[in-house]
C-alpha cells in the first residue's frame, strides 16, 4: 500500500522551519497595518469570471494555470490564482467606493495555480496582497511601492531590487500598441507568440527566450512614447520616492504576469534565487474595477510571494525566528507532580510566557530530552522527593545550573528567569 502525500507542486511547512514562514509573514505584513491598510478576508474560490474578466484573457494565469471547477449547483468556480481580483470585487460588491477614499486593504492566504513546479515555483503558495482604491495620486503610487521595500528591509533583506516602470493609460497605450505591432509584424515570431501578441502584444516584450529577446533590441518602448500626463505622473511618482529614501531600476520592458495594470508598475527581484527570482509585484490598474463591474476608479497594489522570501531569506543567511519555540518547560515526576506541573504551565501561559510540559509516560531521561528539544532556557523539575520537601528543582537548561525554590515560589521564579 503506497502512503498518501501532498499534490504534486504543495508542500507542507512544519515546525521549525514553519516559525520562519510566520515570522516573514508577519513582518511583511507590519508595514501595512502601520501605514492604515485594513485586514480582508475573501474567500479562495470566486466566480470563474472574477478571473477572466480581471486578470486578463492573455495571461497564462487565465489560460493555463486556473484550478476551475463546477461546483454541485453547476457554477463555475476558480480557486484563486492571484488576490487582487477577489479584494476588488469585494471592494465592488460592498460599495466601499463610497466611504472615504482611499480605500486601503491588505490580505494574506493561498493562491492557486496550475503551473510547472520547480524550486520556488509551486501550484498553492502564499501571497501577501495590498491594495489601495479610488484615488489617482502619485504620491500613494510612492506609498506602495515603499511599503513593499519597506517590508524586505524589515527582513533584513539586502540583495533584492526594484524594477519600476510606467506601461502608460488608456490613451497613450492603443497608439503605442499600434507601433509595437507594426514592429512586431515584421520579425520571425513562432503561431503561439503570434496570437499571444494579437491579444497583448506587451506580453512579446517580457519574454525570456533568447531567439526572441535578439529581435527586440529596437522595439519601441511604452516610456518613449507617454503622453504629457502619464510623464508627469511617473515623473511625480520617482520624485516621491526618492525623497522616500526609495532607490530603482528603470525596467522599460517590465510587462507583468496579469494583464490589468496600467502606469506605474514594478517587480521586486532578489539576485539569490535563481530564475524565479520575482519576490513581489504589482502596480496601477485604472480598468480593473471598472472590468469586474464596479465603479470606474483606479487603484494600485502588490502580491509579494511568502514562501519566495522565505527562501530570500535563506539565501542571504539571516535568521529571523530566533525568538521561536517555548521558553519555561516543566518536568514532573510522578501523579502528583503531574498535577503541579499543569497548574503551573497553565499559570505561565496566562502570564503570557510560553510555556510547555510532557505528557505520556516519559522517565526522566526522556522528560529532560524533551525541555532541551524545546528551545526553552530554564525548566522546574519536581520529582516525589521535592514534593516531600516541598520544592522543585530550577535548572538553566543552558549552563546546567540548578538550585532548589518552594513550590509557591516556582512561578514567579521561572517567570522572572526566561525574561532575564
Ligand atoms: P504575481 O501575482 O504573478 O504578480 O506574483 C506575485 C508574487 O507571488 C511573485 O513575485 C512571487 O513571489 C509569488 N508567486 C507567483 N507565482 C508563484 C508560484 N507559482 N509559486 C510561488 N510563488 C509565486
């Protein structure tokens, strides 16, 4: 009988790597709640169209990589490929266009895609995503992007960089297109670029293979050709961040993932990870609320991966769950200890110092295995004869040393010794 094991592409995270995981997902995440964002819960799935009207009919997202299926009502239901599509259709549905503007969120959770796993690249993976709705300011452009920088500084995270971009509006893209397809036309393109490039040709830009980047060394360049306006704005949105403290790369050939930004637009991209070196991206999308239904206002934001920093984090050696794990461990010997051993955990962790004991019937020598393989810093062992004498024994399990304290003391003396 073969044991059953996680889907191709998903893997489990377990203690103690799975410390690190919250750790990077919590500092993250600090930035935006320091910075007004509000916490979102959407579901995983969505209606498919959430996905194919907002993330775009030429991305590979949409075309290869959704998990969809019908429900038992007979709906067609997407679980999620990316989170900024379910947020603005909550943003949508709720109304929140007509609070105060704007309206700042943020989310963490699964993102689904059906893709070819390699490392770094899985099929469920965690994303954190913020999004900022209903106003058009380059100052909020600089917001995000630095909220985004700010979270990898946090980490301690130096060898990542930002590539920065403006892919243009509404007006300034269909004469654009126009050149690049006139451009493209003309170069030995293979039938799937070809039809790729009908639907976005954009996308022809950004891709990775080497017979197709020598055919674009010329190609015209969306910053070349901004209008007046969509300059200044990119201009405002450099000037903000530089006074920011906020440096780039200009990426003129940045085209994302997902079809639906417009102006400014960026990639974080650590130098330590091999070809999937993208650790977060995002930017402006002035169509994408209107694409789902909703208002016709803009927004900005970004998904920045979990589990692609985690491995950032890796790759730069620096440690950042140090604080992890128990640190008070209780050791009881015999029913009754046992019963002094509960009270007091229980104690401690009310106190809110992380505390932990044994269960099962473990002798001594497993007992104290068990504090050392905890993390924790002091222990109280209470033996029959302790008992007897009415103490327990307070051992730093780092140097060894212990000394005997009265049983009513045993709290406060442990809880005074961890946070020493
Ligand atoms: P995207 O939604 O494609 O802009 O991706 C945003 C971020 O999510 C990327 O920069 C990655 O860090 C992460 N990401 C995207 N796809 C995957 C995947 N298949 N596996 C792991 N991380 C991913």
């Amino acid at each position: 009988m073969s044991g059953l094991t996680a889907p191709k592409g998903t893997f489990d995270v377990l203690p103690p790597e799975s410390a690190r995981f919250l750790a990077v997902r919590e500092t993250l995440t600090a930035p935006l709640r320091r910075a007004g964002y509000g916490y979102v819960e959407t579901p995983v799935f969505e209606h498919t169209e959430v996905f194919s009207r907002g993330v775009g009919e030429s991305t590979d997202v949409v075309t290869k990589e959704m998990y969809t299926f019908d429900d038992r009502g007979g709906r067609s239901l997407t679980l999620r490929p990316e989170l900024t599509a379910g947020l603005v259709r909550a943003f949508i549905e709720h109304r929140l266009h007509t609070g105060p503007l704007p309206v700042k969120l943020w989310t963490v959770g699964s993102a689904f895609r059906y893709e070819r796993p390699q490392a770094g690249r899985y099929r469920h993976f965690t994303q954190v995503d913020m999004e900022a709705l209903g106003v058009d300011d380059p100052a909020l452009d600089a917001e995000v992007v630095a909220l985004g920088v700010q979270g990898f500084r946090d980490l301690g995270l130096t060898d990542f960089e930002l590539l920065l971009t403006s892919l243009g509006d509404a007006t300034d893209r269909p004469p654009y297109r126009e050149k690049l397809v006139e451009y493209l036309e003309k170069l030995d393109l293979d039938e799937e670029t070809r039809r790729r490039a009908e639907i976005n040709p954009l996308r022809v830009l950004d891709d990775k293979r080497p017979e197709v980047q020598a055919q674009l060394d010329d190609a015209p360049l969306m910053v070349d050709h901004l209008s007046d306006a969509t300059r200044a704005h990119y201009d405002a949105v450099r000037q903000h961040l530089t006074d920011l403290g906020v440096t780039w790369t200009e990426a003129p050939r940045l085209v994302r993932g997902l079809d639906y930004y417009t102006k400014t637009t960026f990639e974080f991209v650590h130098s330590g990870l091999g070809a999937q070196s993208a650790i977060g991206g995002g930017g402006r999308y002035d169509g994408l609320s209107a694409a789902l239904g909703g208002p016709d206002v803009s927004g900005i934001g970004y998904a920045v991966g979990v589990d692609r920093t985690l491995l950032a984090v890796q790759a730069e050696g620096l440690d950042v769950a140090a604080a992890a794990g128990v640190r008070a461990f209780v050791v009881p010997l015999g029913a009754e200890a046992k019963r002094l051993a509960v009270r007091l955990v229980g104690q401690l962790r009310q106190a809110g110092v992380p505390a932990d004991t044994v269960y099962g019937d473990r002798g001594l020598k497993g007992a104290m295995r068990a504090a050392e393989r905890s993390g924790a810093s002091h222990a109280v062992v209470v033996g029959e004869r302790d008992l007897a004498d009415g103490v327990g024994q307070l051992k730093d399990l780092r140097t060894g040393e212990q000394r005997a304290v009265p049983v009513g003391d045993l709290f406060e003396a442990l809880r005074t010794a961890v946070s020493a």
